[in-house]
C-alpha cells in the first residue's frame, strides 16, 4: 500500500513510524469457500525475517461484492479468555477493517455459509515499527 496511505494510517492511529513489510511478503490476498471459519488467534508480534520489525496493525479490507452477515465470515474480535466475541463486522463489500496488534488481541473470521461460486475475498495489509509497544 502506498506511503501516503501508511502515513495516514500511523495519523490516525498514533503510532510513529509506520512501515509495511518491506519484502512484500506478508501483504496478502485471500479468498475462502463455503464451511470454512479461523481458528481464534492472535498472530506473530513480530516479522519473522526481520525480529527488530513488531508488528503494529493489521488492515483487512473485504472485496466480495455479493456478501452478507448471513453469509458468515465475518471478522470477530474476542476477549482475552477467547470465551465471548466481543465485536462482529460483516464481511460487506469495500468494508476495511483496522487492528492494534497485541497480545490479546483474540480474532478470527466466523464460518462462512455460501452458496454456489460464492468466495470471501480480502486483502490483508501488515503495519510495522521499529519501536517496540508498550
């Protein structure tokens, strides 16, 4: 993603010095069929090429035009026991979503419910910095 569209993402989320994946590999597109759902996790804190890079927010914008909240996949954030969603955002087309990376930040995507040619699609974006959290 360009830089102008870091710079405002590091604006609006307070954190200095933003980067993206500087090899390019952890900047992905996506896409699951029907029955699928993620398992509950919180991902690396750090690039795993490149340890001094933590890993800061993460961006998911949803690109199938023909979803609903009825079709699942929707992104889910849960609590630190993992025990209840504490947010759902439904995979609508041209939806973005943004995420502090933390420890505790519990997420995955509900099980998808599609019908025939149906695919989640999205592109994930990964945000760095030097500077450890905290």
């Amino acid at each position: 993603l360009s830089a102008r569209f870091t710079a405002w993402l590091s604006q609006v989320s307070g954190l200095d010095e933003l980067a993206t994946d500087p090899q390019g590999n952890w900047g992905v597109l996506r896409q699951s069929g029907d029955g699928v759902e993620g398992k509950i996790h919180v991902p690396p804190q750090r690039h795993p090429d490149k340890p001094w890079y933590y890993r800061r927010l993460t961006l998911i914008l949803h690109l199938s035009e023909d979803l609903s909240e009825a079709n699942g996949g929707c992104f889910q954030l849960w609590d630190r026991d993992k025990a209840t969603v504490r947010s759902t955002i439904a995979p609508l087309f041209n939806r973005a979503v943004v995420f502090l990376n933390a420890p505790t930040a519990y997420h995955n995507a509900s099980r998808t419910h599609l019908g025939p040619g149906q695919l989640r699609k999205i592109m994930q974006g990964l945000y760095f910095t030097e500077a450890a959290p905290g």
